[in-house]
C-alpha cells in the first residue's frame, strides 16, 4: 500500500489527476494512515503544509519532490511511533536537503521521458499513432517508478540514521531547542501569508476588517 501511495502521490503532481493528494497535508495523512498512525502524518503534514500554504500546484505550476519526500517522512514517523516534538522538528529539517537530492533523481526520470517523448514524436510524424501512443504513456510508469524510488530510498535512509539522531540529540542537549522551535513554526505560515498578502494598503484595510468581524462573532459566541 505505500508503494502504491508513493506512485499516486508522485503522478498527483503533473501526470494524472492533480486532485490535491501530492499535497503535503493529504499526502503525509495517507501514508500515516497506511503506517498505522494517521494522527502523526496529519501533524506533520500540517506543519509542511506551511511553506507552501500560498502555492497551488495546478497545471505547469507543481510541487517539486517534497511530496513524496513529506509523505516518506511521516510514513516513518508513524511506523516508530515518534511524536516527540525535538525529532519531529529534525524530520521538519531533514526535507529541504532531502528534497534538493529528490530533485536530482526527478531530473534524470524527466530526463528519460523525454527521450521516450522524441520516439513518440516521431511516430506522429511517421503517422504511426498507435507507436506515438505507446510511447506517450511509458510517461505514466515511469513517473509511478520515480515517486517509489524516492519514497522508499527516505524511508530507508531515516530507518538507518534514526538511532544514531537520538544518540546526538542526547549528547549535545538540543532537545529544549528544537522542541521551541517546532512549537515556534506556525510562524512561517503566517510570515508566508503576510509576504504575499500584504502588498498594498488595502490588504491592510481588508486585515483589519476580518480581524475586527472575526472579533466580532467570537464575542456574540461566548455572550450566547
């Protein structure tokens, strides 16, 4: 079931679909689900949902590989049961370094499409459609093949360093640290929201009007 979760997440993104599940709020629920922690997945696909709380990935416009890279690390995160919040903010850390080498592997399958593009062009020229066809869909398994090798190439890496994170956590006292921080990362979705909320004075205007409504019903709530 995680391997079919990886492939369906990784086709979300451009090749089928884009129904949302690449999405890292969906995406890390699914595969904690499926680890048998949904609850986990959830909280960490909630705090990766934040540095792209403004970005929708519709047409061209597409998450790179911390799709699968945010699913692959809530999968494991479920899978040992790991709820502490110091760990859970190295995972947090973990996916933009992780994400950079996904990107790597994502050019060479985008790489080998196109090669398989070129034949299927060719056979359209040629009026050969039924080659063109079958060459246009090597596409789709050979993304499915993409999103398995980065999910289970994270899941196995976090399985293997897992052990020896905690043995520096401890030796160096980073504990305190980076729990604040994961309470602290809220922050960035608002800092995110602000950036690209907030660029002329009747933002501001509209700001203050929600907060005031907002205000507003919360009172007449609590005075009911």
């Amino acid at each position: 079931m995680l391997t079919g979760a990886f492939a369906l997440i990784e086709s979300d993104r451009y090749a089928f679909g884009q129904f949302g599940i690449c999405q890292p709020l969906i995406a890390c629920t699914l595969t904690g689900w499926i680890m048998g922690d949904w609850a986990t997945g959830l909280l960490l696909g909630a705090a990766f949902q934040l540095l792209w709380i403004t970005f929708i990935p519709v047409g061209a416009s597409m998450y790179t590989n911390e799709s699968v890279v945010t699913a692959a690390i809530a999968a494991f995160a479920a899978s040992v049961g790991e709820v502490r919040p110091e760990v859970l903010m190295i995972l947090f850390l973990l996916c933009i370094p992780v994400t950079v080498v996904a990107m790597k592997m994502d050019y060479l399958a985008r790489s080998a499409n196109g090669v398989f593009a070129n034949y299927a062009k060719q056979g359209i020229l040629s009026a050969h459609y039924s080659m063109a066809q079958r060459f246009h869909l090597v596409g789709i398994p050979l993304n499915w093949l993409n999103g398995i090798l980065i999910g289970w190439t994270v899941l196995i890496g976090l399985s293997l360093i897992h052990d020896m994170a905690g043995h520096l956590l401890l030796k160096h006292g980073l504990e305190s640290g980076l729990a604040l921080q994961w309470k602290l990362l809220p922050l960035i979705g608002i800092l995110f929201l602000a950036h690209d909320s907030f660029r002329d004075y009747r933002s501001y205007i509209y700001f203050l009007a929600g907060c005031l409504i907002g205000g507003g019903i919360i009172a007449l709530g609590l005075m009911a």
